[in-house]
C-alpha cells in the first residue's frame, strides 16, 4: 500500500518539476548553498576587518587630537617614533636580536 502509494507519487509530473526545482536551486543554480555558505563567511570575514579598521581609526584619532593639544605628547612621540632628538643630546637606539631555533 505505501510502495503504491511513492510509486504513484513518482509517477506525479508536478512532484518531479518540484523535486527538479528544488534539486536545481540547491546544488546547480549561481546562488547554490555552497556559494551562499561562502558569502557568509565572505561578509563576517569583511565585517570582522571593518571592525579592525574602524578601532584603528578612533586609536590614530585620539593620538592626532593629543598631538595638536598637548606640545609635550608631540616631543614625545617625535622622539619615539622617528628617533628626532635636540641639538646638545645623543639618541641610542637598542634593537633585540631574534632567537632563532
């Protein structure tokens, strides 16, 4: 009775265009799963760089409103940054050797 039943409901023409369609729009269609899968990654991969971006943005935001506020903060990073030093000082720069294994 259930074998008649699937047999029949096989043999149904608007069961298989159906079935077609729904097999066509998984798996061989532009827009399959898989492609979708890779568009989410896509977009939470482009998401998570733009949230990267926009911290460092407010970070070099702040620096910059400190650095035309404050003089002392500019000579200080004038001194760290690119090693600018006054007319009677000396600047020793130590760099660390890497370890290799």
């Amino acid at each position: 009775m259930a074998i008649k039943r699937l047999i029949d409901l096989f043999k149904n023409k608007f069961f298989i265009v159906t079935l077609a369609f729904i097999v066509w729009m998984l798996f061989f269609d532009k827009n399959d799963l898989v492609s979708q899968y890779e568009y989410h990654q896509q977009v939470n991969s482009l998401k998570q760089e733009r949230d990267f971006y926009q911290t460092e943005t407010e970070k070099v935001n702040k620096d910059l409103d400190e650095l035309t506020s404050n003089p002392q903060k500019l000579e200080k990073f004038a001194r760290e940054k690119y090693l600018m030093k006054k007319a009677n000082e000396d600047v020793f720069v130590i760099v660390k050797e890497k370890t290799q294994k």
